[in-house]
C-alpha cells in the first residue's frame, strides 16, 4: 500500500536516511497551515524563512526524484490545520501507512501523537536524526539532582565525540576558555561582509500578506540574507569558519550599537531548521583549529563548539526532562505586562532601544543582548514569563520552542527556580557599559543610581533582590549581594527610584 511521509518546517535536512532510497509508493507531505503562523505572532522574516526553505526543500526532494504534495498556504484544498490536512490526504489517495519524523516540540508531539491515534491505517515515527544526543539523554545524565549542570553535560560530550581531546584530556589543558570571551568591540577588526544570497522574496511576501498572516518587524524584500538552502547554509558556514571564526571567542559576548552580528554566526535558523546536522558544523570548526592553530586560537573555537555541543544539546535535555510542567513555571510570581516599547524599540534606554530595534529589523540579536539587555530588564521589571516567552518566540529568526523556552524562562528569568542557571543574569549599567558602546550616547546616566536621569537598571537592580530576598538569600553565590544592600546608605532612596520607574515603566 502507498505510504504518506509528513515533512514538518523545521525537519528539512536532505541527510535524513528518508531520502536515500527512492521508493515509488512513498508521498512526502508539506504543509504552509495557519496553525503553525498564528500559534504566537511571528516575525515577517522568520514566516518567510520557513516557507522560502520549505519549497525549496521540496523542489529539492522532486529533482532527487521523490513524489512531493506541497500545500502552501493559499492551496485550496490546505485546511490549514495539521490533522485535517493529513485525514483529508490519507482519503482522497487511500494511503495505507502514515509515517512521520518525531517533532522537537512538545505540541506537535502530543498532537501528532493524538493524530495517530485516530487513524485507521498503520502508523510510525523516526528519529529526526539530527541532535547529538536522545530526547531523555540530560534527563539520565542528572537523575536526581536539582541543578542540571551544562558544564559536566558539556564535558562528557567533548568525550563522547572526540571534539578538541588530546586523547583523554582537553585540547591545551582546558575545557572551558570562558574567561577570554570577554572583549569589548573597539572597531579595531574589521567585519567580514556575509555572501550574499540573490533572490527577490517580493511574491511570498505579497501571499503572506494576502493570506491575511499578522506578524512583527520588517523585512527589505530585495535584501533577504537569510539561507534557505543546504547550499546556502553551507556557504554561510564555509565563510564563518575561514573568516569570522578566528574572532568568534574574543567578540562573543560584547555589543555594539552599529553592528547588529559583529562575530557571530547567523547559523542557528540552517541548524535550527535542520538543513545544518550540528556535527558537520562543530566537525568544520575543530578542523580548522587542528589544520591551523596560529589563525584559530583554541579560546575562539572552543567558546564557539561549546555552544551547538554543550549549550543546544542541554537545553533540548532540559525541555524533554521537563515539558510540560516548564512552561508554567514562575519562581518569582512576576505578573506585570511587558512593556509597550518591546514592540517597536521606542524607549530612552539606549541599550534596550537598539536590541529591541534590531530585533525588529532583522529578526536576531545576539546571546547577550538576548539575556544581559532586554531579558535582564524584563527579568529586573518583574515581568510575567508568560509575555516574556511569547515575545522571543516571535521574534527571532530560530525561536522554536525546544529552544526558545528553556534559553527565555529559564537561562534568562530563572522562573525554573534554578534547574537551567545556579542563579539570576541579572546587572546594573556596569555590565552593560563594560561590554557595548550603548550607555556614551544613552540618555540615562550610567553611573548614577537615583535622581534625575539615573539609569533605571541600576535601582531596579537593588529593588530585585529586595524583593526577592526569600528566595535567594540563602543561595550560596548570591549571599555577597545582601551584605552590600544592608551596608548601602543610599537603600531606600534607590528603592523609592525603583518604585517611581515600575510605576511608569512604559515611558522610560
Ligand atoms: P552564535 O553565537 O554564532 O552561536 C552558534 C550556535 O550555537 C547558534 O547558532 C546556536 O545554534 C547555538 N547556541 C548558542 N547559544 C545557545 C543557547 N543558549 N542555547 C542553545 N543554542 C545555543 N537560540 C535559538 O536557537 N532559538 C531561540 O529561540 C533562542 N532564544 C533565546 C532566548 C534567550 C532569552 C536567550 C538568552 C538566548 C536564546 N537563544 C536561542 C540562544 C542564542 O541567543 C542564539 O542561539 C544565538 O543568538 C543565535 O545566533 P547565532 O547563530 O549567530 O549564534
Ligand atoms: Fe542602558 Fe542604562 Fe547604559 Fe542607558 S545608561 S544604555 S539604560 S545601561
């Protein structure tokens, strides 16, 4: 009997042992449907990615010789909606097997699950043959511990794949060159200009808008950079490794108000999407750093594995370890609504203006302005993690949620409690001027903590502890912040400051 194959967004990896045998009585499934944009409001270039990729994917399975049905989101027969549109096939052209990729997040899994159930014809799933490790392997890893450290998972990752080991030991001596990650961007190298992918996306953007998809941000139609292809993708990867690389480490935590990349990849939407298996990348990075040492310091290579090897794989862990109950967490019970100037950048605060305008622009910003700017104020603001999620998974190029909810409630807002992060990222201006160039021009002053114009991060910083000071004083590296808030003269004015901004948290 003939075998209906389902092909979901973000499952468009061209390695999957799917493909390597071409069977006439096989029928790849993929859908555009209103359930996957509208779940939360999207980013225009996020909605354009997946469906630009989508088909080309799919252009790429029929030139291989697969048989491909391809609803896109204005196909009259697409009942936008992922069972009814898998029932409606599997009677119109009598499947008899239904077979599917297990998905990463934990709603299509349930749903797909449910749909199977319901089916008559014979059902299976793969695996998506994608991540370096299992579903549960973090879960094992920490059986019975509280905190779920990245660092031991890390390690024994470095071991399992034999990534930067000099035998048994660490390449150089170490595991970590964390500490030469810290650099501030001076202008003093220049940024390698990104290829340049040809291609005028005008015509999917003008059926999206038909189809009546509401999203954020902006997109230059005739600009679109973001790879949509393997081929693509391993063009970005090939002029990462030989040109960005060498300065990945020094560069990747600072920010700079001009250059919205500086040293970063732009990998994780192929990596996210599956057109990148992250081994090929770590693989080419740990090439590059033994072929040649004196261009690839160790520090610079390191600090960039350590994120696809160490980072990505225990965040997806940590979802499975803990979905469904992650998604209701909130440690702190914070309850107040984001404010205003997320959706369009529009604040005084220089540092959050240009990583919210930037964000709204070009659908990324980097690590740390993810988690050190507006994460950081919206975790000191005491906003509900709940519109905190929704908005980093609209917004950014590689937000799923696998991803997006254990990097947003978790690393950032510490809503877990402390299973992703021993204790809160959160600073006062000193961090943020240490690492960008945003408080010179900022409106607020840096240095100042209350009176006219001081900078809101700096009392909001103090009035977050205050208020949480049951549930973080007795934790072991925060201790040191409340013997300096009981020895501070100036604690009530700060903490009055802090009032009068939370009042009015829309007009800073
Ligand atoms: P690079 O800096 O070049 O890093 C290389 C790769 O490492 C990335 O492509 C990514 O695949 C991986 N990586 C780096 N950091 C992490 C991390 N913390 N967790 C998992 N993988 C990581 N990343 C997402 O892919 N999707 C998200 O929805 C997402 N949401 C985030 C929300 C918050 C609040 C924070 C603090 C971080 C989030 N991240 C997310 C992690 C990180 O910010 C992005 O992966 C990174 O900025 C993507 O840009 P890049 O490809 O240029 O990364
Ligand atoms: Fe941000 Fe404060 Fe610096 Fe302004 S002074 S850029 S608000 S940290």
């Amino acid at each position: 009997g003939k075998t209906l194959r389902l092909i979901l967004g973000d499952q468009l990896n061209q390695q999957h042992s799917w493909f390597g045998k071409k069977e006439g009585s096989v029928v790849y499934l993929m859908m555009e449907i209103r359930q996957e944009t509208d779940y939360v409001q999207h980013h225009i270039q996020k909605v354009l990615a997946f469906f630009q990729s989508m088909r080309m994917f799919a252009q790429w399975l029929e030139k291989e010789g697969h048989q491909v049905i391809y609803l896109s989101i204005d196909h009259k027969e697409n009942r936008q909606e992922l069972g009814e549109n898998i029932r409606f096939l599997i009677k119109k052209y009598n499947f008899k097997h239904f077979n599917y990729i297990l998905p990463d997040e934990y709603r299509l899994d349930t749903q797909l699950r449910n749909i199977c159930k319901q089916l008559e014809i014979e059902t299976k799933s793969y695996d998506a043959e994608h991540f370096l490790s299992d579903r549960l392997a973090v879960k094992s890893f920490f059986s019975g511990k509280k905190t779920f450290l990245m660092e031991s998972f890390y390690r024994s990752m470095r071991e399992k794949y034999n990534i930067l080991m000099d035998g048994k030991r660490p390449a150089e001596g170490k595991w970590n060159f964390d500490h030469e990650n810290r650099n501030k961007f001076r202008e003093e190298t220049k940024i390698p200009p990104p290829p340049v992918f040809n291609r005028d996306i005008g015509p999917l953007l003008e059926t999206i808008k038909k189809a009546g998809i509401k999203t954020i941000g902006e997109v230059d139609p005739k600009n679109f950079q973001w790879p949509c292809s393997r081929e693509e993708a391993l063009e970005l990867l090939a002029h990462f490794c030989d040109k960005v690389l060498p300065h990945f480490g020094r560069y990747q935590d600072a920010m700079h108000s001009q250059n919205p990349f500086l040293f970063h990849s732009r990998l994780s939407f192929a990596l996210n999407s599956k057109m990148l298996h992250p081994l090929e990348v770590i693989q080419n990075a740990a090439a590059c750093q033994k072929q040649a040492p004196g261009k690839y310091g160790i520090a610079q290579v390191e600090g960039f594995i350590r994120q696809i090897l160490g980072w990505r794989e225990f965040m997806r862990g940590i979802y499975w370890a803990k979905m469904p109950d992650y998604a209701l967490t909130n440690f702190f019970g914070h309850k107040r609504a984001l404010p205003a100037f997320f959706w369009d950048g529009n604040t005084k605060m220089n540092c959050l203006h240009h990583a919210i305008k930037q964000s709204l622009d070009h659908a990324y910003a980097h690590h740390i302005q993810r988690l050190m700017v507006t994460g950081n104020f919206a975790l000191l603001a005491g906003v509900d993690p709940d519109e905190v999620d929704q908005w980093y998974l609209g917004i950014y190029i590689d937000a799923i949620e696998w991803v997006e909810i254990t990097n947003t409630r978790g690393m950032s807002q510490f809503a877990d409690g402390g299973i992703v992060g021993t204790k809160p990222y959160v600073s006062s201006a000193n961090y943020i001027d240490k690492m960008s160039d945003y408080c010179g021009s900022c409106h607020y002053s840096k240095t100042k903590k209350t009176g006219d114009k001081a900078c809101p991060f700096n009392s909001l910083y103090w009035a977050f502890y205050e208020r949480n000071r049951e549930k973080l004083q007795n934790n072991p590296r925060i201790g040191f912040v409340y013997n300096t808030l009981s020895k501070m003269k100036q604690k009530d004015e700060i903490l009055e400051q802090a009032e009068r901004y939370l009042e009015k948290l829309d007009e800073l």
